[in-house]
C-alpha cells in the first residue's frame, strides 16, 4: 500500500511538473502579444487628458476610459465585422451621430423647456472612423426589428456602393455592434467629434 | 447526368457567393486571419511579453488621479466623487439641454450650443457665494437687449452657496430649479442640489480632475 501511495504520489508531481513547463501555446503568446499593443496604445491615450473609447471585440464591451479609469461600460450583445486580430489599432471618430437641436426659447414654465434628452438620440446609426473603419450601431433585431432592418439596409447600401466606387469608395472594413437601445443612444450622446476608440484585447483571457 | 448533378451545386455556390457579396466575407477572412495568426512566430517570447505587460500595466495606474476626482454622466445626469475607484458620493445633477441659439449677425450662421463639454477638464477655481454674470445668450433666450453695463449683467443668488470653475466658463454650481435635477435643462453648466454643492466644495480642490462623458 506504502509503495503504490508512494507511485502515486510521484505519478501526480510528474504531472504537475510537466504541466508547469508546459510551453505556452502560439494562441496563448498572440493573446499575450495582443493585449500588450492594446496597453502600449491605451498608455499613449491615457497620457492625455481626455475621454476615450475602448472596444474589446474578444470581451464584447465597449468602454468609456479616461485616464486608464473606466467610466462606464457598454455590454456588445453581438458583433460582425473582419476577424478582430485585424482590425486592432486606434481611430479617431470624424463626427457624432447627428440630431435634431430645437432652439432655445423664452419660457414661463422652465419644465416646459425643449431640451435633448437621451430618448432623442438615436438607437441606429453610423460612426466614421479614421483611418477608414465604419461601425454600424443597431439594437437587437427583436426589440426593434424596424430600426434594424433599417440598419441592416444602410449596411449593405455601403457595401454596394464599395463594391461600385461609387464617390471614390474604397471598400473600408466594416463592423455591426447590436448594443441595447438604452446603451445605443448612450454612446450616441457620449462620443463626441474626434474622439480615440482603441480596438484591442482588454483581458488575457 | 453529371451535368444536371453539377447544377444545383453551381447554384448553391451562387447563392453563397451572392450572400457573401452583401453580408460581407466575414468567415472566410476570419478563417484565413486566424491561420496567419496561428501560425505566427514573430511574437516575442511570453516571458517578454509578461514583463512588458506589467510594465504598461504599471504605467497605466500611474496615468490615473491619484486623489479625488469627479465624474459626470451627462447621458444620466450623474455627478460622482470618487477617490482610488471608492465612490465618496454620487448626485442627481443637470446638465446641458442641446438646445441651440444663433448669433445675431453672425453672417457666418454662427450658433451657441448649450451641451455640457465633454471630455477631461480640472476644477480652476472655488467661488463662495458667487453672483452670475449674465452672458449675452442669456438676454437673447429671453428676447431682452444686451446691456453695455456690466452692473447690469449681475445677479446674485441663483448659482446657490458655491461654483467651482473647470474652464471655458462652465461651473458646478447649485440652483434654485431643484425639480429640474436629473435633467438635461442648462446652459452647459452642472447643477447639484444644495447638499451636493457643499460636499463637492469641501472634496474637491483647484486642480481635481473633471472627467465628464
């Protein structure tokens, strides 16, 4: 009994130790390699002050960083584009999804007031990127399956206009994020005219 | 015989290749993608990588305020203090209605949008009892001609006990709408309740971080 303890107990620090020299895997070395370019280019944004994105395709969120903090965090129900080993980098946002403005105007009851309210913004829209990258921003098909639809045309308008260069068009790679209504007309509010979104990994794992 | 067979495969490989056209290709670069990265060996080795990565990480923290800063959620009317990722305190705010005015004879269409800033700014300076100097926007919301005298543009007891300034002529001050807080109603200023206003004014100082989004 001694003996066979003994085999065992030799047969599982075996184990242990070969499994503790285990050369780490090509997939675990680029998921390595991916997160430090995220973090070399998040340095670089945080090093300023101002108000960035990050969008981790592997961790399906999208960020509102500044500093390095996290200010506030919006969960991608899905996303479609080019492999994201791709599409990593930094662009700069050329302009925010546009919206209806009333005028300000004398009132009596300061409740009465037209303003801009979340519910204004849209749930559905573009944002341009540079250098060249469009991210199309949709609810889910099943809580707004008009909207969507919507969407889903816009995107393959850009597409046909790629494939014909119609205006000069190059085809610019192209993703479809499905954010809650709620979160979509967030981010719509929150991104403002040139600002960083870092396509990265955020998380090893 | 082979023909025929060959003709719904031809047919399907149409179908795949009109849909592929208008949905993208996305699987197919995926596949060739994640090959190429696969197979990759120009990464550096993993202790490399694991050290840089502390580093960066480390370097990251440091960007970070190292005492109290203050957050602002325009989207939900939010102000919070925190300090070292604690949150000291969080409070219904008002922020900017959007609304727009022109400027009279800007011939260049010129306009006032009155949004809360975003981005990161920095408490520039501590007010008490603060009276607001009517900007021009102001008389011409309301329809008023703009005063020459500066005496005129004064008014004393609206921004409440204290304003903090973080640039361009924004303040976090206090207001006498409080029904109004938790909505998108000001000129771009950040409205707090008294209560708030005073616990701002005591954790925050010249210099605090304001990160707004």
């Amino acid at each position: 009994m001694r003996a066979l303890g003994l085999a065992l107990a030799g047969l599982a620090l075996s184990v242990l130790s070969v499994s503790a020299s285990t050369p780490p895997s090509p997939v675990d070395s680029q998921r390595l390699a991916e997160l430090t370019r995220a973090l070399e280019d998040e340095v670089k944004l945080a090093a300023r002050p101002q108000v960035y994105l990050v969008f981790d395709p592997f961790d399906r969120a999208i960020l509102v960083k500044s500093r390095g903090l996290e200010l506030h965090r919006f969960p991608v129900l899905e996303w479609r584009g080019p492999d994201p080993h791709r599409l990593a980098g930094v662009f700069q946002l050329k302009a925010r999804p546009p919206v209806s403005r009333p005028k300000a105007a004398p009132v009596d009851d300061p409740e009465q007031l037209a303003v801009i309210e979340l519910k204004d913004m849209p749930s559905a829209y573009e944002l341009h990127m540079d250098p060249g990258l469009l991210i199309l921003i949709a609810p889910p098909a099943s809580d707004h399956p008009v909207v969507w639809a919507f969407s889903q045309v816009r995107e393959w308008w850009w597409r046909l206009l790629a494939v014909l260069h119609v205006g000069g068009r190059t085809s610019v790679p192209r993703i479809r994020v499905t954010l809650e209504e709620d979160a979509a007309r967030s981010l719509a509010w929150s991104v403002t005219e040139q600002m960083p979104l870092l396509i990265g990994r955020t998380r090893e794992s | 015989m082979r023909r025929h067979a060959g003709q719904p495969l031809a047919r399907i490989a149409g179908a795949v290749v009109l849909l592929c056209a208008l949905n993208g290709c996305e699987l197919f670069e995926a596949e060739t993608d994640v090959r190429a990265a696969s197979g990759s060996s120009a990464a550096p080795p993993v202790e490399t990588l694991r050290a840089r990565q502390t580093a960066l990480k480390r370097q990251l923290a440091m960007q970070a305020p190292g005492g109290t800063y203050i957050v602002v959620d325009t989207a939900r009317n939010r102000l919070y203090v925190k300090r070292r990722g604690e949150t000291l305190l969080t409070a219904l705010a008002s922020t900017g209605s959007g609304t727009i005015l022109d400027k009279p004879g800007d011939a260049g269409g010129g306009q006032w949008v009155f949004d809360t800033p975003r981005g990161e700014f920095a408490i520039q300076s501590k007010l008490v009892n603060p009276v607001w100097v009517k900007p021009d926007w102001a008389f011409l919301e309301e329809g008023l001609p703009v005063p020459k005298d500066r005496a005129e543009r004064v008014e004393s007891g609206i921004l409440g006990e204290y304003a903090l300034g973080f640039g361009k002529g924004y303040f976090i001050h206090g207001t006498l709408y409080k029904r109004l807080l938790g909505k998108n109603v000001t000129h771009g200023c950040i409205r707090l309740s008294d209560e708030d206003l005073r616990s701002v004014h005591r954790l925050a100082s010249v210099g605090t971080p304001v990160m707004i989004y």
